[in-house]
C-alpha cells in the first residue's frame, strides 16, 4: 500500500491535500464531504421551501369564504335601502312609518300628535297639535263601575316635556293620493287633512287611497281608530271607503 509521498511523487493527490492546497493559495473551496451533507430534516425543509412569498391555498379558500358571507348578508339590505323609496312599495312604507311615528309620540310624550296630510303634494307630517285645533272627544273607555279608566290627555303645550317632534316624507314620484277620508269627512279636494292620535293608543278615522299610473296599481290604508295601527288592503274590489 503506498503511502501519501508516493502518491504524492506520483502525481497523485488525495482529498485532504487538494483542500489543503486550495487554503494556502487563497481559494475557497466549494467541494463538500459526503458525510457534511447530512443534514436535519427541518432544516432541509426550509432551504427546500425558501421563503414565504404568497398565501396558501387554504388561507386564500377561507378569505373568499368570509366575503361570500359578508355579501350574502348585506346584499338584501342593500337592496332594500335602494328600492325603499321608489314606486308603490315605497309609498306604502312611507304612510305607514308617519302613523307609526305619530302614534308611537302620542303614547311616549302622552299628548295628543297630529298627522296632516296634504293630498295635492302627496306630503305626510307629524308634529304636536296646531294652535287653534280642535280634537275630537276620544272613545268612551269605562269599567265595570261606569268610571273612565284611562288617563286624560294632556293639552298640546301644557307639559313641561317635549310634545313630540317632527316628521315628515313625501311620496315617491309617480304616487299620488287619489283619495282621502280623514274623520268621515272626504279630504281628498283640501289642502290638509288632519289625523289625531291620542296617548292612550287610539285615533281618529283615516282612509287614503294611493294610486300608481305607472304600473296602474291602488293600494288602500286605513287605521284602525281602536289600537291607532295602520292595515293595508291590495285589492282594489275589496277598498271600504267610509
């Protein structure tokens, strides 16, 4: 067996004098051992992988997920706050909240609210009674002794609290009031009617007809002079003006 001089006599050079060799001169060497190269699995990984420069799969999969949800549920509110004021859905939506309004104010404020409607600008306001206004005598609501239960109504301005306040909406265009009974009395030629709602929850008699030419559709609200709720009724053979 010949050792590392005669090897090196004879020209040839082992790995350890090659790598020695290259140090003295000034060159790295980029020659790895076999035995070098075993590495740990986890750092094999990440000289594999290198780095992060994207979203995975799965994270991009949950992301459209969540906007999917999102829009699923904002979409049909959406939708109704586009389309709330338009045509004879938004009309109905309209009289309906100024009852809504006006009632509600009766009862939390305990005075008497007001509900003009002035047909021939398709206008609905709610507001304390005018000055000079009078009210119709509210229903008779006795107990079994004969005695009114309820409580009186306050007088328009004569409570320190705030006598409700102000609302007002105009019909969507292309709606107008085709008729109007307000406390048995047609309303539809003047230019207001009056609608009083009282704090113990009732009202006075309304029934307003609303027209749509566009689409030739009537749609008739009352209320009902008990509870103060507005109903509403779609078909036209089954309308009750009284």
């Amino acid at each position: 067996m010949k050792t590392r001089c005669e090897l090196r006599e004879a020209g040839v050079e082992s790995d350890m004098d090659a790598r020695c060799k290259m140090q003295d001169t000034g060159w790295v060497s980029t020659a790895v051992h076999p035995a070098s190269r075993i590495l740990h699995p986890a750092s094999t990984s990440v000289a594999l992988r290198g780095p992060r420069l994207g979203f995975t799969l799965i994270e991009i999969l949950v992301v459209v997920a969540i906007m999917a949800i999102v829009m699923t549920i904002s979409v049909p509110f959406l939708h109704n706050a586009i389309d709330r004021r338009k045509g004879m859905n938004g009309a109905v939506k309209d009289v309906q909240e100024a009852c809504k309004m006006a009632r509600d104010w009766a009862i939390l404020q305990q005075t008497t609210q007001e509900l003009r409607i002035r047909p021939g600008d398709g206008v609905f306001e709610v507001g304390a009674v005018s000055t000079g206004t009078s009210t119709r005598e509210r229903l008779e609501s006795k107990d079994v002794a004969g005695n009114e239960w309820r409580m009186p109504d306050n007088p328009a301005g004569s409570s320190s609290r705030r006598a409700g306040g102000s609302f007002s909406v105009k019909l969507p265009e292309g709606v107008v009031i085709e008729a109007l009974l307000t406390d048995g009395e047609d309303a539809t030629e003047a230019e207001v009617g009056r609608v009083h709602f009282r704090s113990n929850g009732t009202c006075d008699e309304m029934n307003v007809v609303l027209y749509c030419s566009e689409k030739n559709e009537r749609r008739q609200i009352w209320l009902e002079v008990v509870t103060g709720l507005a109903d509403i009724e779609t078909d036209p053979a089954k309308f009750k003006m009284h």
